[in-house]
C-alpha cells in the first residue's frame, strides 16, 4: 500500500507541474486599465538657444595619444588596406581612423610635424594609438626612444576606393574571390 500512495502522490504531482506549466506558457489576456480623468500636462520646455554660427564651426578633434613606430622587420607585409608596409612611406595605423583617410601628427616635445595616411589596423599594444611608419617617426623624432605621446588632428576623411559606400550594395565592379 505505500507504494501504491506513493505512486499517486508522484503522479499528483507531476499533473499539477504540468497544468502550472502549461498556464504560465499559455498567453495572457491583457485585462482592461480602468480609466483616469485626465490630467492637465505641463507645457514642454523651452528649446535651448543655438550657438553663433562661429561657435558650432569647430576645429577638427584633436587627440593625444602614445605612438610607436613600425621599424624595417615587417617592410613588404600587407597592411589593411592591402598594399605592401613600407618603411619610407609617411603611412600610420590606427584601430579607430578610416583606411585611407589623412592625419597631422605632431610630437609636442620637438615641435615636428607630418602628415601621414591612414593605412593600416594597429597598434595592438595596450595604450597605443597610433603606429607610424619607420620614416614618420624620424621626421618627427621619436625613433630614439621608440614610444612618445604626440597629437593627432584629423586632415581629411575621405575613405579609400576599397571602403566605397557601394561596396556595401554588391557593386558588379567588385572582384569575386
């Protein structure tokens, strides 16, 4: 007898899990909000007054990073953008610039400055910002010490005929691989 009532009790339970189950799976009927007499809203505030036109012209961002640079040993490596590194080019590579847009890099201890292209993903160094090209980095002086924090004002951003907007849509002019 008590395995008999305990098969029952087993059973009882497992029909009241599945009937809970099946009442929490099954969808809900949205009951009726009761209505509220109608309140009188606040009026919106007032639009914040728009800057001069001389204001909202702002330079381009300027930003103060560490650089390092890319020295001989990777010279003929693809970079991102798919042409060969090049010590002697005024190129960098940055995780957050587009391919091929410009940047001024300017190292505020010598006071040089270049203009490099956006060429390539990296630095993958932690607290790195850019890494210029081998030649970059001589002009501006910082191959002695390998690493020195400079700043960066974007030139232009004009993305590289890889990056088209149109490459997006499956263009016919785009090589199949």
């Amino acid at each position: 007898m008590r395995i008999s009532n305990w098969r029952l009790d087993v059973r009882g339970a497992l029909a009241l899990m599945s009937l809970s189950l099946a009442v929490s799976c099954a969808p809900q009927q949205e009951l009726p909000q009761p209505s509220l007499p109608a309140q009188s809203v606040a009026p919106a505030a007032a639009p914040l007054p728009r800057p001069a036109a001389s204001q909202t012209k702002a330079k381009a961002p300027r930003a103060d990073v560490k650089a390092s640079y890319q020295g001989d040993e990777h010279a003929g490596d693809r970079t991102a953008s798919g042409e060969p590194y090049d010590p002697d080019a005024l190129t960098a590579a940055s995780r957050t610039l587009p391919i091929g847009s410009s940047v001024v890099v300017t190292n505020p201890a010598t006071g040089g400055s270049v203009k490099v292209r956006i060429n390539d993903r990296g630095p993958y160094v932690h607290g790195r910002g850019l890494d210029l090209s081998k030649r970059a980095a001589e002009e501006l002086g910082i191959t002695k010490n390998g690493v020195a924090r400079v700043k960066v004002k974007r030139a232009d951003s004009k993305p590289a005929k890889t990056e088209s907007p149109n490459s997006s849509q499956g263009s016919s002019s785009a090589p199949n691989s």
